[in-house]
C-alpha cells in the first residue's frame, strides 16, 4: 500500500472516530438535559403521578439510577406534547396492573402509539376486592366505608396481582427500560409494585413509605378518568364495577382530590401489604424469592442494572 493511500485511510479513520465521538457527545449531553428537565415528577400536561422511582439512596450508600424506572397513574389523558416528551426516553416497557373493568373505561392508546411494549394480565376487578368493595352498587356503600376496607384489600395485593409482578420483574431483569409501572391513579396496586422493587434494590423502609405517601401531592384525579362524560359513567356503572365506584367517590367529593393513603390511626395502607408478605415469607426478599423466583442471584443482578 502506497503511503499516500496510508495516510488517506488513516484520515478517514479519524474522521469516524471523531464523529462518532461528537455524536456520543452530543448524545450524552442530550440524556443530561432530558434528566435535568424534571426532578421527580414529570412535566406533564395530561399526566397524574408519572415520577421517577430513581434518586433514592440504598442502605449501603448506592443511588438508585434515574430515568430508568418509573411509575404513573392513568396515562389516558397524555397530550401530544407529552407523548413527545416522553419520546425522549424511549420506553421499552409499559406494566398496566388494571383490570378489565378499567381498561374497559379508559384504554392505554399511548403505548400502542408509541409502539411501546405493553404487559397487562386480564383479571376482575371484583374478583381482586374479594367482594367486599365490588358490591357497592347493589349495597350503596359509601365511599369512606370503601376507604375503610382498604387494608384488608393491600393485604390480599401481594397475591392477587403476582401475575403482573412476576412479569413486571422478568421484564426488569431482561433491562427492557425504561419502564413505566402505572395502574388508575399510581398509589395502590403501583405502590405495592415500587416497594417490591424499590426492596429489592436495597431501598430503606422509611423511603420506601415516603415515596408511597407522595401520591397523595402528586395525583391529578381530573386527568385519570377526564376521557369519560358523567353521563357514560353512569351507563357504565351498571356493568362495571369499577365505573360504579367512581360514580360513588364523584358524589361524595372524593373524585375532586387524592383520597388519603392512611388509616385513621395513620397507618399507611402499604403497611397493610408489607406486614401480611413478613407473616407469610419472613419478608420481602423472601416473598420475592419464594413467589417471584427472584433470589440473590437475580436481586444481585437487579442492583447492578439499576444502581450506581
């Protein structure tokens, strides 16, 4: 090879090169301002409690990773501004814990759009309330007497949902984030959900119930059932359980403003979940292992994906 053809092929070498390191630039600095951009929440003008689950620090003085793990409730009322937003972080996965009677009312479009991955396991709602809330049209059960059953219904969670959580953390283990976790309104069935992984990546207890009680603040009721008139709520209500309670929470102001994640006594519902998984498996790890297949193994490797 002539030397003149030597120092062509060398400069053309170098160009690549510092191209491809430009574009890496250019690329990273891009994924910084897109992280700069919120700091747990996200701007969102259609959304209701979508936030990031990164940030946290573990017991041992890790971060849990951000814009990788997220959490949400409804994503019905997105706009075109947020769908190109969240373009910017091009999800992998989308883990729905809704029910037939909700996905019936207020379908997930944003995923289909966006050509996202979508994981949801068809289940009754009434079958997951084990009947004491799904009788609240027959019974005209109010919606302080529905907020009462709350801790019977978190404890029977952990089984009733295992399908989807076992899916949610196969998909997890896979890194096909970012993935958004999200039911109605983000702070039930998604509580539960966040604590099982925010346990699982060496989150302490005390953090773990802060980020819970956070959707109480962050939740904008309006957007979660805004694609329904009051009017199909109510036509709706005589089929769909779901439907039904709505109508009760609307008549009783309770639609209007996030209802409160306590007991009367301040217990935080998520107790309720946490302390029926430590009678049943000694505790978290354990429920995770034992239910889940998610051992050491594969909780060592969980913190090696998401924790820096």
């Amino acid at each position: 090879m002539s030397t003149k053809l030597i120092r062509q092929s060398r400069l053309v070498l170098s160009i690549f090169l510092l191209s491809a390191c430009f574009a890496s630039s250019v690329q990273a600095q891009a994924s910084k301002d897109l992280l700069r951009s919120y700091d747990r929440l996200l701007p969102l003008e259609g959304g209701s409690n979508f936030r990031d689950m990164g940030g946290y620090t573990t017991a041992d003085g890790y971060q849990v990773k951000r814009g990788l793990l997220f959490r949400s409730g409804s994503l019905v009322s997105l706009t075109e501004n947020d769908m190109d937003y969240l373009s910017q972080f091009s999800f992998k996965t989308v883990v729905d814990l809704r029910s037939q009677e909700e996905l019936e009312l207020f379908p997930n479009h944003w995923a289909e759009k966006a050509a996202i991955g979508y994981t949801n396991v068809p289940y009754s709602m009434a079958s997951m309330m084990s009947g004491s809330l799904s009788q609240v049209a027959e019974d005209d059960m109010s919606a302080m007497e529905m907020l009462s059953q709350m801790g019977p219904m978190y404890r029977s969670m952990p089984e009733t949902i295992k399908p989807q959580l076992n899916l949610m953390f196969q998909h997890l283990l896979a890194e096909e984030t970012p993935l958004v976790v999200n039911c109605s309104a983000g702070q039930d069935r998604t509580g539960i959900a966040s604590a099982l992984i925010l346990t699982a990546l060496g989150v302490p207890r005390s953090t773990i119930i802060d980020d819970y009680l956070l959707s109480t603040r962050l939740r904008r009721p309006e957007f979660e059932q805004s694609q329904i008139s009051e009017a199909d709520l109510q036509q709706a209500a005589e089929t769909n359980v779901f439907a039904a309670m709505m109508l009760q929470f609307n008549d009783e102001g309770f639609g209007e403003q996030p209802n409160s994640l306590y007991t009367e006594n301040r217990v935080p519902f998520l107790q309720f979940a946490l302390n029926a998984i430590e009678e049943n498996y000694g505790s978290v790890l354990g429920y995770l292992d034992s239910e889940l297949g998610i051992g050491a193994e594969e909780v060592e490797l969980l913190r090696s994906l998401y924790l820096h």
